[in-house]
C-alpha cells in the first residue's frame, strides 16, 4: 500500500471512495485525513496483532504506565515518520493536489493532559516502542480534554475542548473487553472456608470500555498500545426506572472532564472517582490478560510491571491488594509482596498544594473496600514504623499514610512500591533531603533519580526536518537512533558554513512563526529580532511575572530615553494555560496581553518591542514555536520545578537557555558550560534557607529600585488599562505577601542576564557557536536514555 507512490495513491483514490461513496475530486480535507488515518491503522494492524499476541502467549515481561494524562498531539505525523513512509505519501498526495501538512493541521490535537507530566507519558510510550520495549499507557477516555483557552479582551476565557468532534481515527473501541467498576455500597463480611471474607454489596456498578489506540515505534515491528477507559452506564445495574437518569448522568459525568473543578465536594469526589475508575478497570484488564497465559497470580510480579505516574493512580495499590484478596483468595502477607513486588511510583513534584489528600469523609462511602485495605496498609505500616523507631511518635505521625482525617496519598504510593523515584538529580536530592526525608531513612533503598527526556523524533525529526536534515548530512543518521551521537555535532561548532547554515533554517522557522503571529493576530513581527519564548503552564513558580516585569522595563527605558534603541529588537512570545480558579495566574495573563496592546500599539517601541500571547497553547503549538526560538525561558524559582522538560525541547532545536539552577536545566547547564547558558539567579540552597530562616523582604527590593518602584506603580495606577485595582492580586502577591517565589529578589539578575543575551546576540558568529553547542548536547535529553534507565532499574523489561 505505501511501497511506492503510485500503489499508494491508487489504494488512497480506492479506499477514500469506497469509504464516503464520493468522487475524489469532490473529496474535503475532513475524508481524505479520514482516509489517511484508516490507511494507516490497516497498515499496523497486523504489527499490532502480532504484537497482542505475543502479549497473550506468554513470554515476554509486560510494562504498564498508569497515568492520568497522555498529552499525545496529534499523530498523523508522527506515525507517518515511525513507519518510514511519510515521503511517499507527501509525494503522493501533492501528486493529486493535497497538500500533506494541510491535511496533519485538520487533525484535533488530543488534549488529555495539562502539561509536563502528561507531555513526559507521550514521550516514554513514543521511546519504548521505538527501543521495541512491551510497554503500554493506560489512562482515561475524557471526552472533553483540558478546557480550549481563548483571551477575551486580554482575559483568559475557558471553553470546552472539543477534540472528539470529528471522531477520532486512532482509536478502537473493544466493548467485548468492557470491566465493571464499583462505587458505594456496604462492606459485608463473611467466613469464606475458615476465614474472614470481605463482599462488597450494594455497589453501583459503572461499565469502563476500552478504545484502544496503537503505539507505534520508529523503524520497528512494535505496535503497543496506548488504552484509553469511556465510563458508561452499565446494562447490568438495576435502577429503578425513576432513578435511571441520576444513574445515566453519574456514569457519564465520569469521564467528561480532565481535572474536574475540586473547589466543592462534588468536584472532589468526581476526581476520586475518576482516579479509582481508571486503576480498577486498568488492573482488571492487565489480569485478565495475564491470566490468559499464566497460571498462577503468585508469580504476577515475574511478569507484570505497573507503573503509577505521580500520585493520581496511587489506588492501584490497594485495588490490586483487593483482587488479590478477595478475588483470588490470597493471604495478606502474599499480596502484599506481590504488590509492592509489581508497583513502582514516580513523583514529579514538591509544591504542597500539589500532593493529594483526600478526606476520609469523601474517600469512605465513596470506596467502602478499598478504604478498609488503606487503613491495614496504614496500620501494619505504622506498627512496623514502630518496631523500627519505638517511642518516636512524632515520626510516625509525620509518616502515617491516614492521619488527621485524609488520606496521603504519597506516602501509599512509597510505602506500596518497591521504587521511587525523582525526575532530575537536584529534584531526587530535595525528596532525598527535605520533602520525604523520613521515608528515605526508612527504606533509602527504594529511592533512585530518572532524569527526563523528550523524544527527539517528535522535538527534532518531525518538528524540525530541516535542522534534522542538515544534522545527518554533516554527521550521518545514527544519532536517530543513537542520539548520544549529536556529540559529534560538537567537531563543527566553529564551522562558518554549519553556523550559516543552523542560521538559515532558524529565520525560515522565525518566518513560520511569524507568518502564523500575522494570520492570527494581524500583528507583524521582525524575524531578525530575537525570539524569546515561555511557555509552559501558568504559576507563580514558573514566574511569568518576571519576563513582564522586565518587558516593562525595556519599554520604560525607551520611553525615558527618546533616542536610545535597545541592543537588540525582540520579540517576547507566551503560552500559558492558568487553572480556571486560579485568581492571582489569570491576571499575570491579563497583564502580559496589556503590556502586549501598549507595546506592540506604540510607534515609539513597536519596531524594537513585540509582545505577542498565543492562545491555547498545545502540543502542536510548541512543533511550531520551539524550531522558531532563540531565547528560552526557564526562569522557576529555583527548587521548585522538578525538572522542565520544555527545556529539552529548546535546547534540541538550538535555542539558549536563559534560566535559573532549577530542575533539569541544572543538568543542561553542566553539559554546556557558563558559555552557553544564561545562568542567573538564587540557588536552591539559599531559596530553601529563605523558607527555612525568613529573612526575605520583598520590600526591600522595591525601595531600593527605582525601576522596580516603577514598574510596580505603573501596574497599580491604570497604566496597563483596566482600572487601578485590576492588578492588586499581582502587586499583593509579590509585596504584601512577601512573594514566595522571590521575582524582585531576582529581576536584577534576570535583568543582567537578559542583558548579556543581547550582547551574546548582535555577535552572529558567537550565538550560532552557542547554539550549536546546545544542540551537540541534547542528546542526553532523549526520553530513550530516559526509558534505558527506568528499563534496568526499574521495570526490568526484555527487547521484543
Ligand atoms: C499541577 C497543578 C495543577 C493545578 C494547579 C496547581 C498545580 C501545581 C503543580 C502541578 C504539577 C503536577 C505534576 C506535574 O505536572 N509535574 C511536572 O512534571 C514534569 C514531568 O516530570 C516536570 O518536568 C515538571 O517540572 C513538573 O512540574
């Protein structure tokens, strides 16, 4: 079908024909995508069913990666790019008049994550197939992903993301491998044979039915899968006639939303249902097919990795404590080693409000079993505790996984696993040290540093073919598949024709950009300025308020000095979603769109000082952004991200990294040295010591700049429209509340740093030198080392 581009373009004619029962000539952009889709699913199919079947004979050790999001994007283009026929089929079809990228741009990107974490689970299923590892996803089927954000008047305005709209070409629905879930309910315990026996009665059961989508790796035979769970109604259930439609709307509300609003109960409880939803119906499924060829569930550990992604799919733990128990009779001691024996935990943050806790008073009725097997989990755990450390109460407190009317759900995730591990070294350091400290002296064993990695297919192959290109052309094609290779990039950094080069392919990616900038906003931006990007999620940590604070600057000072011009022009890029309730995120978007409309509209500053804010920013939107960048913007207040994976992506398509000793980017700064990397700012050490001894004054910043006085007064005074109270949460923030996140303490240094960008940049030779270096070295950064180390630490798995 694929072998060359006439037999493609026959069987592509043939089949979009066939299927819509139209000419092709009248075809729209929608059926021939539809086409391509299908086409390609046929094409893996039999991978795919080769692959399910060595999965049900047996053999190799299986690994399963719960997760409440895979921020997968599209996938049209990346699967043309892992079966190796994306230039047939780009020939063929601009042959018959249809442009390929038009029809990659129809498809809906799947929004089912919010940011790093689920971007980092799309990634890891990307490398184990393409490292032909038996690796698969299991998350839910939201039928609305993370909200479609568009700024109205400069406000962030969510609506409903509608990313099923068009159906979806990837998945397969498998209704025959449905599972029931239960919710509420009594427990009713029993003697079963002598011994006590636990039956969950009165439940309301809800059906959980798998749509299957297939993982496809780069230049392999393995097809896994990624499984995606639909909460429906289940036929079984009696209800009574009047209660049906409670029953309909419970059921479905399910698996409508990603993240929930968990500002009531209602919200709160829909979020635990959706957790327990997702690790019974995954855990029942991983049985079943396990049983299929092994005979005994004893040796489940032998065969079965279970990966749970951050806390979210923590109750894997006492649920397959529960099937082994209940359902297949086993004695607590044994399914307690075989559970800690099949899970392993990766946590992927310190922010407090972060770590989950749910209140027994929500999680009780809601689980009546499964909180019964949390309190022996806690009890046993808190008796061996005591064993270990008699008398010492305060330390089992601390540690206890139920205490003070809420379940912790990240000591249950390290007490039931036998690995936890952190995402960047200094990230494993702070649990090591600070944050699980006591659990690190407990079993110190268990903990262990996997730093993150981002596919270099999607980042560099597909995102930027060009750079790829010219890559393999200077070094050959083995850094694909070996990306450690890109060292040898480091033997040319001084090369005037590569530097030219590199430099070329940046402005026809900065004229992409802007080409879009222009469709979408009418607004037009210099390529030659310096494209400096953040974007990320929205939050005080990742201090956004610093880039403003200091475009404000820039434009104060050209403002002040009629004939200056800066070093530089620059173009300032955002993307940020904020979480729908919070405040103080979503007016540091309002305020980046009116600092946008005052620079960008005054003819003093507009041709030196764009700022331009893209709406709902995605997957799809970072392929486009990140190749167009110079400058990236890795600015958290140091301890607080636990690693940065944007980061990554940046550096692979040779921007520099203006950042802070935070998370990952500690891990790109060793690799390319002071020379390459615009460090700035506090160190953890001493952000830590701020928490630990006071001594911040936010203040005292504020008195003793006069730019930063007038920053702050310009933001409160109307200056950036609204009225004078518009920006009070801001200002609050980093002055009445003493800002915790220290971005006066730091605009300085920022201010400095971004200086020597300026600097660094007038000078071609030296930027290109500079971003060849960062390119050289990215390929630590590929989530294929990543996905190495979790294989010989952690999971243990087998090449198919
Ligand atoms: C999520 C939320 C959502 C609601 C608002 C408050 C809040 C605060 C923190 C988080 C983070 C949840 C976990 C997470 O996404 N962590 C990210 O994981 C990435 C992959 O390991 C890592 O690169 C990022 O540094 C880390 O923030």
């Amino acid at each position: 079908m694929f072998e060359n581009k006439e037999q493609f373009q026959a069987a592509f004619k043939r089949r979009l024909e066939t299927w819509f029962g139209k000419r092709f000539e009248d075809s729209t952009l929608q059926e021939q995508y539809h086409t391509l889709g299908y086409m390609i699913r046929e094409h893996v199919s039999g991978d795919w069913i080769a692959n399910n079947e060595k999965i049900r004979s047996g053999g190799k050790k299986q690994l399963y990666y719960l997760s409440i999001e895979f921020l997968i994007g599209r996938l049209l283009g990346s699967n043309l790019l892992n079966l190796g026929i994306r230039e047939v089929v780009d020939k063929g079809l601009r042959d018959l008049g249809i442009s390929l990228p038009e029809v990659e741009e129809f498809e809906d990107d799947a929004g089912l994550g919010n940011g790093g974490l689920g971007r980092l689970a799309a990634c890891f299923l990307d490398s184990l197939a393409s490292l032909d590892y038996p690796g698969h996803g299991s998350c839910i089927r939201y039928r609305h992903g993370l909200f479609e954000q568009r700024i109205v008047n400069g406000y962030q305005v969510e609506y409903p993301d509608q990313w099923l709209l068009h159906g979806y070409v990837w998945e397969v629905r498998r209704p025959d491998e449905s599972v029931e879930v239960n919710f509420w309910g009594e427990v009713k315990t029993e003697e079963i044979d002598g011994r006590l026996g636990f039956r969950h009665v009165n439940a309301e059961t809800v059906l959980a039915v798998p749509s299957d989508i297939p993982v496809v790796g780069y230049g392999t035979e393995t097809v896994n899968t990624l499984r995606l769970w639909n909460a429906e109604p289940n036929p079984r259930q009696s209800v009574f006639r009047t209660n049906l439609m409670d029953y309909r709307r419970a059921t479905d509300s399910i698996t409508e939303f990603l993240y929930p609003d968990d500002t009531h109960d209602e919200g709160k409880i829909l979020r635990l249902k959706q957790q327990y939803f997702l690790v019974s119906a995954s855990l029942h499924s991983i049985i079943r097919t396990y049983l299929k060829q092994h005979r005994g569930i004893r040796q489940l550990h032998e065969h079965v990795a279970i990966h749970i992604n951050d806390t979210h799919p923590v109750l894997a733990i006492p649920e397959l404590m529960r099937l082994l128990l209940d359902e297949h009779g086993l004695g607590w001691d044994e399914a307690w080693e075989i559970t800690t024996k099949t899970m392993s935990y990766t946590n992927h943050t310190t922010l407090s409000e972060a770590l989950e806790k749910w209140p027994i008073r929500l999680f009780q009725p809601l689980l009546p079993r499964i909180f019964l097997i949390v309190q022996e989990i806690n009890e046993r755990f808190c008796r061996a505790l005591w064993e270990r450390y008699p008398g010492d109460w305060q330390r089992i407190e601390h540690m206890a996984i139920v205490a003070h009317d809420v379940v912790k759900m990240a000591h249950l995730a390290i007490a039931g696993t036998y690995s936890v591990n952190g995402v960047a070294p200094l990230h494993t350091e702070i649990l090591k040290n600070r944050e699980m400290n006591l659990f690190y002296q407990y079993e110190p064993h268990k903990f262990n540093n996997k730093t993150n990695g981002i596919t270099h297919r999607r980042w560099l192959m597909k995102a930027n073919p060009r750079l790829a290109e010219t890559i393999t052309e200077l070094i050959g094609d083995g850094w694909k598949r070996d990306p450690d290779q890109l060292q040898q990039l480091q033997a040319y950094v001084d090369d005037a024709g590569l530097q030219d080069r590199a430099y070329t392919i940046k402005q026809m990616q900065k004229r992409k950009l802007a080409d879009f900038i222009q469709r979408r906003y009418d607004i037009a931006v210099d390529e030659n300025s310096v494209f400096d990007v953040q974007i990320k999620r929205l939050h005080g940590y990742k201090r956004q308020l610093l880039n403003v604070l200091h475009i404000i600057s820039l434009y104060n000072h050209l403002k002040e000095h009629p004939n200056s011009c800066l070093d530089v022009p620059r173009t300032f890029i955002f993307g940020a979603k904020a979480s729908p309730g919070y405040y103080v995120a979503k007016k540091v978007i309002k305020l980046i769109n009116a600092v946008a409309e005052r620079v960008n509209g005054d003819p003093r500053t507009r041709d030196m000082l764009k700022v331009i804010f893209i709406e709902n920013y995605n997957v799809s939107l970072a392929e486009l952004i990140i190749p167009a960048a110079n400058v990236s913007e890795q600015i958290s207040t140091a301890s607080k991200e636990a690693s940065g994976t944007g980061n990554m992506k940046f550096m692979l398509n040779g921007a520099l990294t203006i950042g802070t000793m935070d998370g990952a980017n500690v891990d790109i700064f060793e690799r390319v040295g002071y020379d390459n990397f615009f460090l700035f700012g506090l160190r953890s050490e001493e952000v830590l010591s701020y928490y630990q001894n006071g001594g911040y004054n936010a203040w005292e910043y504020y008195h003793n700049s006069p730019v930063l006085q007038q920053i702050m007064n310009q933001i409160t005074n109307g200056s950036f429209g609204g009225t004078a109270y518009e920006y009070g949460p801001i200002y609050d923030s980093l002055l009445t509340e003493n800002d915790p996140y220290f971005v006066l303490r730091d605009f300085q240094a920022y201010k400095e740093a971004q200086e020597r960008v300026a600097m660094c940049y007038s000078n071609r030779p030296v930027w290109q030198r500079m971003s060849l270096v960062n390119i050289a070295n990215a390929g630590y950064f590929s989530s294929d080392r990543t996905i190495e180390e979790y294989v010989k630490d952690i999971w243990h798995l087998e090449k198919l």
